[in-house]
C-alpha cells in the first residue's frame, strides 16, 4: 500500500476518534454561546475553522442533534504532522494544505457533492464520515472496503506470535538428498514439510508453506507442459488461450449469486433471467448460482437447473467462523462441500453430475486441503481466489501448475500444490467513481463489497467501467458476483443491472454464460466469427420441460445437530425424516436404515 494511503486511513481513524472523545467532552464544558449563531444555516457536516492562528490542526462543525436541543461544536484535531484541509474537508499533509487561512470552505455542498482525499479518489462529505458496510460486514481499513467480520483483522491489530522457520536457503546443502533443514537443523524429507503435521521436533516445517515457499509447491507454469484442454496457465495469468486476437474474443460475463435460495430472491432471478434476454448465438442468458443448504427451496433450485442455469455449491452450513474454513480439515470441507452436492443432487433431483463447482463462505479458502478434496470429489472448479486490481485482469487458470498470481485476501490460505482444479479467479472490480482522475483505490470482489456505491448511478458506471477494462484489453470473463439482498436493496441496483444486460446483449460480442461455459469455451477457444455454431454453449440453449411439480413439499424437519431448530425443506421429492446437516446429509437418519 502506499505510504499516503496508510497515511490517510491512520488520519480517518483519528478523525473519527476525535470526532467521539470532543463530543463527550464538550458535554463537561458547557454550551458554546456563539454556536447557534455560528450554526445557522450550515450543514452538520461541514468542518470548519474558527480561528486561522495556530497550526492549522483544529476543526470544528455543528452538533445540532443533541436530545436536549442545543446546538454545540465538535471539535477535531488532525494528528501531528498534518493540517486539515478546508476544501477537501480531511487531514492532509501539512505541505499540501493551502487553505489554512480560509475559515470556510468556499463552496458548499449543494455544489460539490464530491470533495477530493488524499490519494483516495473522490468520496462524498458524509461518505467519508460515515462508511457503512451492509450488516453482518465491516469496513477493513487495509483493503479500503467492506468485508465480513471475521475477515477484518486489522480493527486491532495484535502481533501475531513469531514462529520458527525451516532453514531452506542455504549456500552449501546442510541435509542429504530429498531432505531438508528445520529450524533447529534437523534434516527431515522434503515431502513431509507441509503436510499439515509438524514433523520437525520445533514445528518449523509447517511455518513456511505458502505458494511461494512451499517446498512442495507447484512448479511455475510451463506452457510446454501445460496444454488444453486440461491445462492453461500463463506466465502472469493475463493470456488469452488459443493466442486469440483479442478482437476475435468473446467478451464473456459470468453473473453469480451466493447462498440460499428462497423466497427472499426467486423473484430477483425470474427478472433478471425471464426468459426474453438472449446472447449473440440465441441462447438465453444464464447466470451460476452458487447454493448455501440452509432455508434453500430446493424446488426452486430445481426449476433454475431445469432453465439453464449453473448450480454450484456454497457449502452444507455457511457456517460464520472464518476460521473454520481456513483451517478446516480436509474432511471438513468433505462433509461441507460434497454433502451440500449431496443434498442438491436428492432434493432437487439434478442427476446429470452437473454440479461440479465450489465457492468458499467468506471467500476463505482452505488451502490444499479444500483442493485435495475437490479432486477427490471431481469437483472441476473453485471460484473462490481473488486477484488483486491489477492492470490487466486475469484469465482463469489450472492449479497444475503455481497460481499467476499473489495471494492476496482468501485468508492468506491459498492452495500451494499442484491440482488438478480449474481456478475461476475472480478479478477485483475497479470501484473508483472516476476513473480518469482519481488514484488508485483497491478494488472489491463482490459487487456488494464496493462500498462506495451508494447510488444506481454509480453502480451503473461501475458496470461500463469494468466492462471496458476488461474488453479493451484481454477480454478475460467479467465476473458479477452478488448477494442477492444487495441488488434487492435498492430498487435502482436492479434496475441499473438489467439496463446493463440489455445494453450489452444488443451488441453482437458479449455474453452471458455460466462458469461451465466459460471452462468450455478455454477448452476449445472459438472465434466470435464462428461462436453461434459453438456446439458447447447450446447445450443448455433452451429450457428443459416444465416445472417438476407445482407445489413443492414443504417439509417441517428437525436434526439433533441443530437442537430446537424447526426448518422448512421444499422439494418436489419426498420429504426426507430429518432435515440433512453436515453427519446425515440424506435425512434419512444417523443410523441408515435400508
Ligand atoms: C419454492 O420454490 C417454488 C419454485 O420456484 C415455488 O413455487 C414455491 O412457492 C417456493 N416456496 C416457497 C415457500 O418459497
Ligand atoms: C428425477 O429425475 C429423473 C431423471 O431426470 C427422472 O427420471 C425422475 O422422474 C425425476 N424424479 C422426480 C420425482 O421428479
């Protein structure tokens, strides 16, 4: 990160710090005499200055809000080193404020809705005051974006404890062939560093297992070894497959929701995929549902399957410890991942091994473990690992070989070994409201972690912006990836997204495809030219017959994994005794009975 970002974020902490402590002070002071008058017709959010002596550090604005009806100034003091900028209304190095002889801000903020902040883009007054990320999320200072609670660490940073590294740099080689040293000089097998048991007598070997030292790690990608269709690496990731001209690709968009499907969203889905919208080749549009189990309406589930549309699993239990997942075991994500698959495949009868993705809760991936087992499970694909706003987005990728990539965010927990998995990579999105003059701002993964979208209009930029991004440079697929209670939180989010889709389905090079699509189409790269004879994207051109049943069961179970918890499970199968979880995924009961 750079030094002014850092900067900026220990100044908004302190400002907001300040901010709470004067007002709890000015409570012992007393009421400042001058402030009705000072108050009068500014907004309560406007900082500024009473005097223009002294080191240009002290701000206040007006508290009208007080339960007992007087106006009184809260005050602000920049840290040391800096001064408040009147204009730009924030902390600011000394040396870049000008105004510290202005009392006011000369324009007021019917006017500027948008005030600039050091080497952070634009962010609107109020915005920057009060971020507020959707519940259940925090902001996380570092990636300047809201995220899920337990990912935000740095809400008080505690030194983590220092741990023993292996010694795996040496001029000379300290230990025989095939082994390597501990920390304390032991020589133990290579193979047995990593392997998620600490084998040195100090643990060491366990310490150093990220992709980059790893001493089992994947080796970089060779495009002599690694050839489609089941292998595609590129050196930084950016390749397009097949060397196409990028002018001949398609620009593939991938729309993806995470979590239960219920009530609270089937609507959603049927206005955004009703049917009537279709791609260049005359197949519907199609989006990849990734299902989290608890309070799915697995016949609805069953109805977007019949549709067209991808079904991928979120896990049996969305359970909300980050840890869990970053550090569960392999048959840990066995039970979650190929139970979830399970549960799908009874309740709502997919029976053509379809499902063949995984996306991790939280995004926490669990390393080579979660891997192991979804090569094991012939899981095809994860679509889980972030990367990082880059110039360039990425294209997917094959973990046969190392990842393109750095391991940024998915708790630091990325898959080291070689795999035989598709990695569906999700590009960070570029949320910067103007891109041709705001500086860099980390991007977000989710749509809905890009906090500062606040209005349809800045969603609806957000859209082209990345768009272009990615079809005027190497058309790598441009991922969507929502929660639903976003697009629904806002009338005009919807709205803005299905403009978006129209305005781009008229155009004859995008489409919309599942991440199966997306697969096919690396497998075997197709010019736009010919892609409406692509054999592969018509499978599932047309729906399939009609609804399987028209009112669903609506089971009343139990399980004694969840004790008092009453669910409801819609299936047009048949009700299974127990409602599955994570030791009976069937329901049949924990002893089978056959
Ligand atoms: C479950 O989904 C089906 C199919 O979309 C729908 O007909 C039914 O009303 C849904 N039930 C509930 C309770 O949401
Ligand atoms: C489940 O799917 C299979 C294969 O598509 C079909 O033969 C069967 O009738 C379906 N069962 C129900 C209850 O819908």
């Amino acid at each position: 990160m750079s030094p002014k970002l850092i900067f900026l974020l220990g100044s908004l902490c302190l400002l907001v710090g300040t901010q709470v402590r004067a007002q709890d002070e000015e409570g012992a002071d007393g009421v400042d005499a001058n402030a009705e008058e000072l108050c009068q017709d500014r907004p309560g959010d406007e900082y500024f200055r009473l005097s223009v002596e002294g080191d240009c550090r002290d701000v206040v604005r007006c508290d009208k809000a007080s339960e007992i009806g007087v106006t009184r100034l809260a005050t602000v003091r920049c840290p040391t080193g800096l001064a408040f900028d009147i204009e730009r209304q924030t902390c600011d190095w000394k040396t870049n404020v000008k105004n510290c002889d202005q009392l006011e801000s000369k324009q007021t903020l019917t006017q500027a809705p948008f005030v600039f902040c050091p080497g952070s883009g634009r962010c609107t007054r109020s915005g920057l005051k009060q971020i507020t990320c959707p519940s259940g999320l925090a902001f996380d200072l570092d990636k300047q974006t809201c995220d899920w609670k337990g990912k935000v660490t740095n809400c008080d940073k505690l030194e983590k404890p220092r741990k023993v590294l292996p010694i795996l740099k040496t001029d000379e080689p300290v230990c025989p062939e095939g082994k390597l040293s501990c920390g304390n000089g032991e020589c133990v097998d290579k193979e047995l560093f990593c392997n998620g048991k600490p084998d040195c007598k100090d643990e060491s070997d366990e310490n150093a297992c990220t992709v980059e030292t790893d001493p089992n790690r994947a080796p970089d990608c060779d495009p002599t070894q690694c050839v489609l269709p089941d292998c595609y690496c590129s050196a930084d990731g950016t390749r397009i497959p097949g060397n196409i001209d990028p002018q001949q690709v398609p620009q593939m968009i991938t729309i993806t929701f995470n979590g239960a499907v219920n009530v609270d969203n089937i609507d959603l889905y049927e206005e955004i995929f009703n049917g009537q919208r279709q791609n260049p080749n005359g197949c519907q549009i199609r989006g990849t549902f990734f299902v989290s189990h608890k309070y799915t309406n697995y016949s609805a589930v069953q109805d977007l399957h019949r549709r067209g549309h991808e079904i991928a699993v979120f896990s049996l239990t969305h359970k909300e410890d980050p840890q869990y997942w970053s550090q569960g075991t392999y048959d840990d994500w066995l039970a979650e991942m190929a139970g979830a698959r399970l549960i799908i495949e009874r309740f709502a009868n997919i029976t053509d091994g379809s499902i063949i993705g995984v996306r991790a809760p939280y995004l926490r991936v669990g390393g080579n473990k979660q891997f192991e087992m979804m090569a094991d499970q012939f899981f095809v694909y994860d679509a889980s690992i972030t990367a990082s706003l880059g110039r360039v987005p990425i294209w997917p990728y094959t973990l046969y070989f190392r990842m393109p990539h750095r391991c940024n965010g998915n708790g630091g927990n990325c898959p080291s070994r070689s795999h035989p998995v598709w990695e569906m990579v999700m590009n960070e999105l570029d949320r910067r409201d103007d891109p041709t003059f705001d500086e860099s701002l980390p991007g977000c993964h989710m749509v809905d972690s890009c906090s500062n979208i606040q209005t349809g209009e800045q969603f609806a930029r957000l859209l082209r912006h990345n768009f272009n991004r990615h079809f005027n440079s190497n058309r790598a697929p441009l991922g969507l990836h929502f929660h639903a209670s976003w697009l629904k939180s806002k009338k005009e989010y919807k709205e803005e997204l299905i403009k978006f889709i129209e305005e781009m389905i008229a155009r004859s090079d995008v489409y919309f495809v599942t991440m199966v699509q997306v697969i096919k189409w690396m497998q075997q790269p197709t010019e736009l030219s010919a892609l409406r004879d692509f054999q592969d994207w018509k499978e599932t051109c047309d729906e399939k017959g009609l609804p399987y049943c028209s009112l669903p069961n609506a089971c009343p179970l139990t399980t004694r994994e969840l004790p008092g918890e009453t669910l409801r499970l819609f299936t047009c199968m048949e009700c299974p005794n127990n409602y599955p979880w994570l030791l009976d995924p069937t329901g049949d009961g924990f002893s089978a009975r056959k």
